[in-house]
C-alpha cells in the first residue's frame, strides 16, 4: 500500500472516530433532559454538568473533525465544489451558530433565581434534538455523498 493512501486512510479513521465523538454524546442527552425538570439540587448539578462536558467535548471533537475533513478534501478525490461537500459545510455553519447560542446561556439560567425548571428542560429537550437532527444531516451528506446538482 502505498504511504499516501495509508494517511488518508487513517485521516478517513480519525474523522469517523471524531465524528462519533461528536454526534454519540447527544444521545445521552435525551433521557437527561426530561429528568431535569423534577431534579433536586444536588442531581441537577450533576445533570448541568453532563450537559456542559458533552457540549465542550462537541466542540473539541468537532474540531478535529473539521480539520481532517480540509484533509481529505485537499488529499483525496473531492473538491470544495462537490455538492454533498457544500451541503454538509452549509449545515456545518448552521450547527456552529447554533451550538454557540443554544446550550450555555439555557444552562446559565438554572443558576438564576426563580427559574422555571420545566421550561428550561423542555427548550434543552428540543435544543437537543435540533442539534442532533443538524448533526446527523452532515453525517448523511458525508456517507451517502447524494449527488444533488
């Protein structure tokens, strides 16, 4: 095998592994979230907690994810104008606006005096699922790679 198809392969490796990282924690999310809402003081920490550690992890994941994909771009067959590409970097951008501004300040308000608990788990409830729909929407766009145009 020839050592350039050997990295690719590995990059494809480390992109899969980072892509899992990304999009598996979310699903430990669901069940979470609707037990928010009844949680004492002393759980809820802990649950506010397994939510700001997926959200880090996400992020940091995502970072590699990112980076080995312009690596595959840029050593492999597929160019910046492949559609399936431009697509999952279209829901990439959406995904990072909204990661940005969906958990954190949700989170921030379970902190704040006189918050309603329900509500706050019910908006990180669907915060979840938008999430993770955006999620794997990039993953179907990178395995199935549709031609669309």
């Amino acid at each position: 095998m020839h050592m350039l198809d050997f990295m690719y392969r590995i990059i494809i490796y480390i992109h899969v592994l980072s892509a899992i990282a990304s999009i598996g924690p979310f699903f430990v999310l669901l069940p979470i979230a609707k037990k928010l809402s009844s949680a004492k003081e002393h759980a809820l920490n802990g649950y506010l907690e397994t939510f700001r550690f997926v959200v880090r992890l996400s992020k940091h994941t995502g970072h590699v994810l990112v980076g080995s994909g312009i690596l595959l771009v840029v050593l492999g067959p597929w160019t910046w104008g492949t559609p399936w590409i431009i697509m999952t970097l279209i829901i990439l951008f959406c995904s990072l606006f909204f990661l940005a501004r969906a958990f954190s300040p949700t989170l921030r308000k379970f902190e704040e005096e006189g918050h309603d608990k329900a509500e706050l788990a019910a908006k990180l409830n669907r915060t979840v699922w938008i999430y993770l729909i955006l999620l794997l929407a990039m993953l179907w766009f990178m395995v199935v790679k549709p031609p669309l145009w």
